[in-house]
C-alpha cells in the first residue's frame, strides 16, 4: 500500500496530465477561455492591475498554456481588445443594415449599439483603460484597422442612399456619424454613477434607459433629415430598436 503523501503526489500528476490532454484535444476552446478570462480580469483591474496567474485560474489553465496560446502579457492584452472589436463588428455586420430604409438603418444601429453597450460593460471598461493609456496597446494591432473600413463603408451607404432618395438632407461623415451615435451612448452609460448623483436621478432604471435610447434616435434622425424631433416621437415603434 502506497504512503498517502505518496498517493497526494500520484493524484496530482494524473489531474495535471488529464488537464494537459484536455488542452491538445481542444487548444482553441482553451484559447477562447483564457480570452474571455482575460477580459473580465482586464476589465476589473487593466493592464497594470491584471494579474496572469487569476486568469489562468479562472481559465483552467496554467501559465505555461497562457503564454503558449496567447504570449505575454502585454500580448494577452491586446488579443483581448482586438477580439472585443472584432465581436461588435461582426455583430453589426449581421444587423442586415444594407436592406433597410435609411432611418430604419440608423435606428437599428443606435439601438444596437445602446444595447450592445449595455450587455457588454467589459467592452466600455477595455475602452476607458486604453484611452488612458493613449492607445498605446492598440497601437501594436495589425487587424483593428482593417476592422473598421467595411463597417464605415456600410454606414456611407446608408447615408448616401439617404440623400439620394431625399431622406436624408446631410450627406454626413460615416466616421463623424459613427463616433456621434457611439458617443450619446458610451458617455451616459459610463458616466451614469456620477451623472444620476448629481442630477438626482436613477439612470440607470428602465424608463430612464428608454427615455435615453429614444431622445439618441431621435436627436440624430433630427439631423440627417432636418426635420423637427417631434417627427420621430414614436420611432421605436419601428421593429428596429429593442429596448432594454
């Protein structure tokens, strides 16, 4: 009969090596765990603060395996942002913008983009920590760029469509149009703690995330049309918008 110490010393050669196996057979399964791993340890603490030994942890894994599939740190950072950039295009592409009225396009994509902010605070966390940091991270990615360009020229086609049907009265900037529509969700959504404070009110609730959806539609719908607001009172009655 074996020692115990003995037998401790067996059972943990046996679960490191059944761990190992599990690795080969799967490797890229292992890879999106330690991602998203990586995500939700970036998103609580950034690059400075995120520690490789949690996400291996809650990955499963070892840092051997870590390093194996992503590399470094710093490396592991930015496979993180560029698989979160990657994430919201894809989904964007698969809104089926190109075969809708133009302000039918516009209000699906504010409504996704509310709403995908939403489910995703990790991505508004990732993005407030590499601001922070100028970008440099961001910076390194050879992907992110090549990303973006079909994503602009899909809006550039709603919009050109816009005006060429006499919908739309501004042929606005894809770009300009984009960082407007991100930029009425991102900063109530990522100031809303100080915001509801210092205007007494909850933001956060329901009706107010609503109200705030419907005021982003209509506000930019008001621009590119150049018609009163009041017009598109009750555009979420469209089947674009989903409110949550």
């Amino acid at each position: 009969m074996l020692h115990p110490a003995v037998n401790n010393r067996c059972r943990c050669v046996l679960k490191k090596a059944k761990r190992t196996l599990k690795w080969q057979r799967d490797p890229e399964g292992m890879r999106i765990r330690i991602l998203e791993a990586a995500k939700k340890e970036f998103a609580a603490h950034g690059l400075a603060g995120g520690r490789v030994d949690r996400i291996a942890t809650e990955a499963g894994a070892n840092k051997r395996m870590l390093y194996y599939h992503v590399g470094n740190k710093e490396d592991l950072y930015l496979a993180v942002l560029e698989a979160a950039y990657e994430k919201i295009r894809v989904e964007e592409r698969g809104l089926d913008l190109e075969h809708l009225d133009p302000s039918e396009a516009i209000a699906r994509l504010i409504a996704f983009t509310w709403n995908y902010f939403i489910r995703n605070p990790e991505f508004l966390a990732l993005l407030n920590t590499e601001n922070v940091a100028k970008a440099r991270n961001l910076k390194r990615s050879t992907k992110v760029k090549s990303m973006h360009s079909p994503f602009v020229e899909m809006i550039r086609t709603i919009v050109d469509r816009g005006v060429e049907s006499g919908e739309f009265r501004v042929a606005m900037d894809p770009v300009q149009l984009y960082i407007s529509i991100a930029g009425l969700c991102f900063f109530y959504l990522s100031n809303s703690a100080t915001l509801s404070f210092v205007f007494g009110r909850d933001l956060l609730k329901k009706e107010a995330k609503n109200e705030r959806l419907q005021h982003v539609i209509t506000f930019v719908l008001a621009a590119l049309t150049g018609r009163s607001p009041v017009v598109f009172q009750h555009v979420s009655e469209l089947p674009a918008p989903h409110l949550v």
